[in-house]
C-alpha cells in the first residue's frame, strides 16, 4: 500500500543516513576522539568496565562526543514528531 509519505519517508532515512556517515567521518578524523572510541570499544568486548584506563579529560571528550550526537539526534526526532502532529486530523478519534 504506496502512499504519498513513502516517498518523504525514504527520502529522510537517506538523508539521515548520509547524516551519521558523515558524523562517523567527522570523528574518525579527530585522532584524539578516534583512540578513546575504540578502547572504550575494546574494553567492553573485554568484559571490562568501559571506561577502564581512560583518564578524566578522556572520558568527557567521550561524552561530548555523544552529546552532540544526541542534540543532532534529538532534532532529528523532534522534527519527526512535529511532521506527524501537523498531520493530525484533531477532529477524529478524540479519547473521551
């Protein structure tokens, strides 16, 4: 069942996921970021508390990291939703 939104739908999967590839390009550029990433990722898949052997300074350049990966994610969602409730016929369906 095709409707008009598909088209917009697959348009927007494409654009976020050309989005993320970028971001990933983005961080494996910063050398620094790049070797705190992967030995977070090695110490999980050690078994090892994650942030095992990083120092202070290390651990909040993770974190900034993923807090701005989490504001541009967030956007993302955020205009998602509103998309969605423009859409909204509030005429219909109300819960009593």
């Amino acid at each position: 069942m095709g409707g008009p939104g598909n088209g917009e739908l697959k348009e927007t999967q494409e654009k976020n996921a050309k989005e993320e590839e970028q971001e990933e390009q983005e961080w494996m550029r910063d050398e620094v970021l790049k070797a705190i990433v992967f030995k977070v990722r090695d110490n999980e898949q050690a078994g090892r508390e994650s942030f095992h052997g990083l120092d202070s300074e290390e651990e909040m350049l993770f974190f900034k990291g993923l807090e701005r990966k989490f504001e541009r994610e967030g956007e993302m969602v955020k205009t998602w939703i509103q998309e969605r409730v423009e859409n909204l016929d509030y005429g219909r369906g109300k819960l009593t």
